[in-house]
C-alpha cells in the first residue's frame, strides 16, 4: 500500500508597508527636576490588531506613550504609533474563512507578526528620539504569545458587546 504524503504548505508573506502614523517628544525643559536629577520613566502601551479584506492585509498597530511620573503626576516624555501591514501570499487558499470578514489565521504566525512589529517599534522609537536624556529609557519586554492571547480576549469581549447592544 502506498504511503500518502502530508502536504504542508509553506506559508510565504511580505511587509506590504510599516509607518509611523504619529511621533512626538516633549522638551525636557518642561519636567519638575533638574539636569541631574534622574528621569522616572514609565510607558503605557497598546495594540491592535485588525485585518483589511479587500487586499487580504493583517494589520499591527502599536501606540506608545513614555512619561516621567513625580509626585503622583505624569508628565509626557515622548510616544509613537506605528503601524505594520503584512501580506500572505495565497491568503484565502491557506486560511479558512470564519465569517463575513475573518479568517482563522494560526496563531504563531500572528506570534510572528507581533514580534516583527514590536522589534521595529523599539527601532522607531530609537531613531526618532533627539533629546538625549531621553535616550537613556529602558524600553520594556514583552511577552508576544500572551499578548496575542490579550489581544484575542479583547477583541472577543468587543464583539460581545456589539452583539448585546444590537439585540
């Protein structure tokens, strides 16, 4: 009897576009503690992920705020949004359609994704900072697969909550 073959497709895609949508520093001259002093840095920082049907993109947004906190007030140092737009190649052939405009897309693609996105933003961020004191910022560590899993729980609880306003 002859052996049947598992086929595995690779999966083939490509950066279609990476933007920063917004950048802004704030002059250090405008924090409550002197050159010397040393900044308290803190960042906020979200994502969203989407999908645009007509061309089959998944997109990757990333907003990024860092700030000095003093005293229980939060003074802005700088933020960022950058936005990734990645294409697979035979996107409808490889992936099976859920609903109207969704696709099961496998997870440690998306795991990829994420890390591409999050590897360009720490580089955005790198080469748009001028100032030099805020140069020095550890930029924080995340975690890509329990990010996913965030994201996937959110966008869950979003849906529900259109449903139940819609009945």
């Amino acid at each position: 009897m002859p052996k049947t073959q598992n086929k595995k497709r690779e999966i083939e895609f490509s950066i279609k576009s990476i933007k920063v949508l917004e950048f802004h520093e704030s002059n250090p001259s405008t924090l409550p503690l002197s050159e010397s002093e040393e900044l308290n840095s803190k960042s906020t920082v979200r994502y969203e992920l989407g999908f645009k049907p007509p061309e089959d993109l998944i997109l990757f947004r990333i907003y990024t705020h860092f700030f000095h906190e003093s005293e229980g007030e939060k003074y802005p140092l700088f933020s960022l949004t950058s936005e990734y737009a990645f294409e697979v190649k035979h996107f409808k052939e490889l992936f099976k359609k859920t609903n109207s405009d969704e696709f099961d897309v496998p997870h440690e693609l998306l795991v990829i994704f994420i890390n591409i996105a999050i590897a360009g933003t720490r580089g955005m961020i790198v080469a748009s900072i001028r100032n030099d004191r805020y140069k020095n910022i550890y930029l924080p560590i995340f975690n890509p697969q329990k990010l996913l899993q965030n994201l996937l729980e959110q966008q869950l609880k979003n849906v529900k909550e259109e449903k139940q306003k819609g009945v």
